[in-house]
C-alpha cells in the first residue's frame, strides 16, 4: 500500500464514520421526534377518535398526575420492538395518504373493530409489555385494591393471564360487536 | 349694558344646569344603590349569611364494599358496592354486562342480574338485557360516605 491509498482508506474510513453517526443520530432522532403524543395526533384519525376518547380516562387524568400518552401504550420501549413497530407504522401512512378508509370518524367506527383486534393480538403476543413498563404485579399492594380486583389479580399470577385479556377498552371506547371474554374459560351459567 | 344682561343670563342658565347635573346623578346614585332601601326590609334568607353557605365542599370518595350493601326494602335496586367511573353505557356496549350478564358472572364473582332484567315490557323472556333494563344506573348508584343532613331513624328491612 503505497501513503497515498493508505491515506485514502483512512478518509474513507473516517468519513464514513461519521457519515454513520449522522445518519444514526438522524435515525434515532427521528425516531424520538415521531414518538410523541404530538406527532401521533397530528393526524386527524388518531385526533378525533382515539385521542378525544382517551381524554375521559384515568390515564390522562388521575390523582397522582401521571399520564400515559399514545406511544407509552402503543409503541416498545426496547431499541428493536420499537423499530419494528415503526415499519409496521408505514402502513398507517398508506391508510392515511392513499386508502384513506379511516379519514371520518363514521369510517373509523366501520373498521375499529378490525384495528383493535389487532392491537388486542399485538399486546396479547407480548404479554401486555408496554401495560407493564408501568405497571407490575410485584409493585401492587392488593390490600390497597378492591377486593374484586385483588382476587381477579391473584388468579392472574396464578394462571398466567396477561392485563389485556381482563381491561379491554380502558383508554378508548370499545367497538361495537366487541363480546367480552373472561380468560380461564367462561362460566356456563349454570349454578355450582 | 346689553352685554352684561346676557352675561346674567348666561350665567343663570348654567346655575340651572348644573342643579339638574347634581339632582339627575344624586338619582342615579340612589337607584344604583339598592342596598340603602334594602337595609329596612327584612332578607327572606334571613340571618343566614350566604357566605356561611358556600363553606368547602366535603369530598367524598365512592365506598367500595365487599359482600354489597344491605337493602332497605324488597323490590329496591341495591346499590353498586364498588366504583363504575370506568365503566360506560352507550348504544355499542354496555360494560356491566362484561361482569353481570350470565356468562361472566361466575368467573367475575359478581352477582348475575336478577330475572327481572330480562323480561321484556309484554312479559316476554328475552335472552338478552331487557332495554327497559339497559341504563343500569338510572336505577342503581354507587355510594359515597355521605353523612345524612338531617338526622334519620329509618331501618332497613334486616
């Protein structure tokens, strides 16, 4: 190698460097700027519906002030969830820009079923993970819940129940056809 | 001499208009003021002050009571042991049927709604919420640590 091509593999080398960190930085940056309340409602079919619904429940307001914002929901917390999730986001472009069959609320209603199943399967996959960054079962003190809850709780530990299979609509209202289920098999209405 | 007459007169006039200046706005004063006429007139509130009425209100929190509340006569809805902020009734769903409806009662340990909730207005049997039974709180409420404000001996049928 004579100084010269050693010199020029170096540039290379450095240039792409930091061609790399600007392009990374520029990647997670981006990733940070459209994980936020901010840029999921910016939408007006995550505006009216979801977002306005949202408003009424007790992770937007509640007695210790801590809220939960759509991505704390709907989007991983860990590097490469989070990245899958946000090629899987495109589609929503797609919906938005060209399919456009969510654009009234009227349409968002005909298709909402559909969407939260999805979303339904998503958490139930990942064992309500994103429920779980907040909370957890360990950090419970179940004296301090209602008596309904905490029973329905302990059975949950017990036979491994995940948070979405027992608190479907809690941010949004639920679609309409939705038929509630009680994980562990339904009671056949018969006395004991 | 002419020139000092109209000055009298002018001055007159302006004597003039300025005691229906002081009457008009002495008047405009008295019906602004109602509270002078008041004073003699007795308030149908009486010695109440209605300051004394608008102290803090108490905050009360929805009881939740395990094994329910007792009933006060047959035939009464019982009240809801337990919070229902989360739970909403509309046109789509009802979501005290999640736990209520014969179902899911069991597994929820709730108790299922009584036959009457089914019966249709021509007496029918319906296998679903009679839609006279629909809006569950227009009958039933959840309770709040109130204190009663007049004191009551009522007892409830035990």
């Amino acid at each position: 190698m004579t100084k010269g091509q050693k010199k020029g593999t170096l540039s290379i080398l450095v240039i792409g460097m930091i061609l790399g960190v600007v392009l990374w930085g520029g990647f997670n940056w981006t990733l940070e700027l459209t994980n936020t309340e901010e840029f999921c409602i910016s939408c007006h079919e995550m505006r009216d519906t979801p977002y306005e619904e949202l408003q009424d429940t007790i992770h937007f307001t509640n007695r210790t002030g801590v809220r939960a914002t759509c991505p704390d929901c709907h989007v991983p917390k860990e590097w490469v969830y989070k990245v899958i999730r946000k090629i899987k986001a495109s589609n929503e472009l797609y919906h938005h820009f060209v399919v456009k069959d969510v654009d009234t609320p009227e349409k968002f209603e005909a298709k909402r079923l559909e969407l939260a199943q999805h979303v339904w399967k998503a958490m139930k996959d990942t064992d309500s993970r994103e429920c779980r960054n907040c909370h957890d079962f360990d950090s419970m003190d179940f004296d301090r819940q209602e008596a309904r809850a905490a029973e329905r709780h302990q059975e949950a530990i017990d036979n491994n129940y995940t948070c979405i299979d027992c608190h479907k609509g809690i941010a949004h209202h639920l679609p309409e056809g939705y038929e509630p289920e009680t994980p562990g098999g339904e009671g056949d209405g018969e006395e004991d | 001499m002419f020139h000092s007459q109209l000055h009298e007169l002018m001055e007159m006039k302006m004597k003039k208009r300025l005691a229906i200046a002081i009457a008009a706005s002495g008047l405009i004063l008295a019906m602004g003021t109602p509270a002078i006429a008041g004073e003699k007139v007795a308030s149908l509130r009486g010695a109440h002050d209605l300051v004394a009425t608008s102290l803090k209100p108490i905050k009360a929190k929805v009881i939740s009571r395990e094994g329910g509340f007792e009933r006060s006569y047959k035939q009464q809805p019982p009240m809801i042991p337990h919070k229902i902020d989360k739970y909403r009734i509309t046109i789509k769903n009802n979501g005290c049927m999640k736990c209520h409806d014969e179902k899911h009662y069991k597994k929820e340990r709730a108790p299922l709604v009584s036959e009457s909730h089914f019966i249709a207005r021509d007496g029918t049997k319906l296998d679903h919420i009679s839609s006279r039974r629909y809006f569950c709180t227009q009958c039933h409420a959840p309770q709040k640590n109130a204190q009663p404000l007049v004191k009551n001996e009522f007892e409830g049928l035990k």
